[in-house]
C-alpha cells in the first residue's frame, strides 16, 4: 500500500505501487478529477483498464460514465453487452451502490447533437449526413471530427442534474481514448483547430473542452506492458503530452509478472548452470519421469524466463525515471472477463489509485 504524503508527494510503504513525484494534487487528492483519459499502445489493455478504473470510482456509491471513441464497440465486448448505442446505458453495477454507465461516441451523432442544441438543425444534419458532408469535413479538417468528440465527453463531464449531489449527472467521466502515438493531438484540439477556425462556435468549442482539461480536473493515464516497445511508446507519450501541457496522471503496468526464481537461481539459469540433479529430483517429485530432454527443457525455460525478469527490470526502471504513480496488474492467464474487471478494480483501489 501506498500513503500520501504532504504536498502531493507520496510515499511507497508496500504492495506495487511506485511513486516517486509530487502528483499535482490541487483538487484534494491526487485522483480526485472529473475526467480520467486512459491511452496506452495497441494490446497493452488500455479499455481493460479503463474499464476497471471506471468499477474503482464507482465503488463507494458514484455514477460514472465510461466512454469511447473509436467505434470499436470495445466497452460492450468488455462488459459482455450487447453493442452500444448513441446513448448511455447502464453496463456494471459497483460496490457499495456505484453505477457505471457506459456510451460509445459517434461523430456524425454528436455533430447532429452539436446542431441540434447550439443551432436547431438537427433535420439539416441528417441530410448532411445522408450526403457524406459529414465524413467529407471531418476528413478534409480532422480536428473537427476530434472537436466533436472531445465536446461530447465535455459535456457529459459538465453536465448539470438538480437531483443528485453535487449537482451534476456524473461524478466522474473516464474516455477509453485513442492510442499513445495520438493521443496529444486527439486532446489538443485548440491547436488543431486554430489555423481551421479563429472564432466562431467550433473554435468556442474547442476553447471548451481545453478548459475540461485543466490538472485540477482531468488526468491521462498510459497503460503499458513491461516490453522495450509499450514502454517506448510511453516514454514518448509522457514527454509529448508535458510538451503540449496536458495533465498526466499515472502509469499503469498491465499483465506483470512475479519472477519465480530467487536471485542466485536466476543468475545461474542465465548462465546454464543450474543444477541438473536439483531439477531432475523436482520433476520426479511431480511425478513425471526426469528424462535428459526434459531436464535440458525445463533448464532452458529457466534461462528465458531468468531473461525475461532481467528485461522487466529494465523497462520498470525506465518508468520509475519518468517520475510517475505507477501501479502493477498481474497477467491472467485465462483471459479477462467481467469479474477480472472488478477484480482490477479492487486492485486499483488498494493501491490507492483511487480513493
């Protein structure tokens, strides 16, 4: 477990997580936001733990909206759903009476919304839409397709209710977003739009959902694997959002791994010279037959596992240097399902990723 420190620093006193920064905590606490951005390199398990994320914070009572982007209908595979429309739908229940409510953002309905709402539209949008307008200005000026987007998240984010405390629909948002290599741009879009759009509502908008993106109220987190490429990918992306000025939040190691040798074992597997007695009375004592293929295999499995932990050390080095919370979840080795994700929940919550 982990504890906070005085301003925002925090100590590691056990368990897997690494602190080593002072984490920005203007808002009381260093996860205490209203939008959580969780990004990370393709097959690193960004939407798993988005997903997990979204069943922490709900735990305890909130409602929390979990959304999407990319039109991949990954949150329903997750959450074992049916697809989802352009509408929230409620997808996980959390402990303590938390809900997670869950929407996959489209840009064309989210343009057809923006109309509707600002302009009164809605009827021209759809024969817009029915044109190919829509995909013709979103490919011709991308930013706008993220402008529209990012302004939808904003306003679920923003969104008032009289009726529940705080005054506002959901306690938290968090985006499963884009891939490290976009993410920056994707959040950016003031910079995208302005050479599209100096005033004018797109420009308004835009200004809008910059202003969601402040470190007292948002945070992106990267999600990596403890391999040479993820961890690259998150190096780069940490630099690149800290150039940008977005605001980072922590780093979250998925599928880690427990080293299975002691020290002195591994550094002998290394070098080949574990103690081919030693394992042949091991697999005999499994009941298997110590044969010389299966001494020699089971010494080579030991050397590239051996190998392994020294490249995980490595690459957690690598993290720890970005000066980052850092926060560790165990490979499954059956797959993930729904109750993988509380499970990661649990685990987020008793690293203290979330209060």
């Amino acid at each position: 477990m982990a504890r906070a420190g005085h301003a925002g620093t925090v100590e590691r006193v056990s368990g897997k997580r690494t602190v080593t920064e002072d984490s920005d905590d203007e808002a009381g606490g260093p996860w205490d936001r209203r939008l959580h951005i969780v990004t990370g390199k393709g097959g690193t398990g960004k939407t798993t733990m988005a997903g997990a994320l979204a069943v922490a914070l709900a735990t305890g009572g909130r409602r929390i909206l979990l959304t999407e982007v990319e039109g991949r209908q990954q949150i329903a595979q997750l959450f074992d759903t049916p697809p989802l429309p352009y509408q929230e739908r409620k997808v996980a229940s959390a402990p303590g009476g938390g809900e997670v409510f869950a929407l996959a953002i489209d840009a064309d309905e989210a343009l057809l919304e923006y109309l509707e709402m600002f302009y009164n539209l809605r009827r021209a949008g759809k024969a817009l839409s029915k044109i190919g307008a829509v995909d013709f200005a979103t490919t011709v000026a991308p930013g706008v397709r993220d402008v529209l987007l990012t302004g939808k998240v904003k306003e679920a984010v923003n969104r008032p209710d009289a009726t529940r405390p705080g005054g506002l629909a959901y306690d938290a948002v968090v985006l499963d977003a884009p891939p490290t290599g976009r993410i920056s741009r994707f959040l950016n879009v003031t910079a995208e739009v302005a050479g599209l759009a100096k005033m004018g509502p797109i420009r308004a908008q835009a200004d809008s959902v910059m202003a969601v993106l402040r470190p007292e109220r948002a945070a992106v987190h990267l999600v990596t694997l403890l391999e040479e490429m993820p961890v690259q990918e998150t190096v780069d992306g940490v630099a690149e959002l800290t150039r940008v000025g977005l605001p980072l939040g922590g780093v979250i190691v998925n599928m880690a791994r427990s080293p299975l040798l002691k020290a002195s074992q591994s550094r002998l597997a290394r070098r080949g010279e574990l103690d081919r007695e030693e394992l042949a009375a091991g697999i005999k004592e499994a009941g298997l037959e110590p044969t010389r293929d299966l001494v020699d295999a089971l010494a080579w499995e030991a050397a590239q596992h051996a190998d392994r932990v020294v490249l995980e050390t490595a690459e957690r080095a690598e993290i720890a240097a970005l000066g980052r919370p850092v926060y560790e979840m165990p490979l499954v080795a059956d797959g993930v399902d729904v109750g993988t994700i509380y499970r990661f929940a649990e685990m987020l919550r008793a690293q203290q990723m979330v209060g």
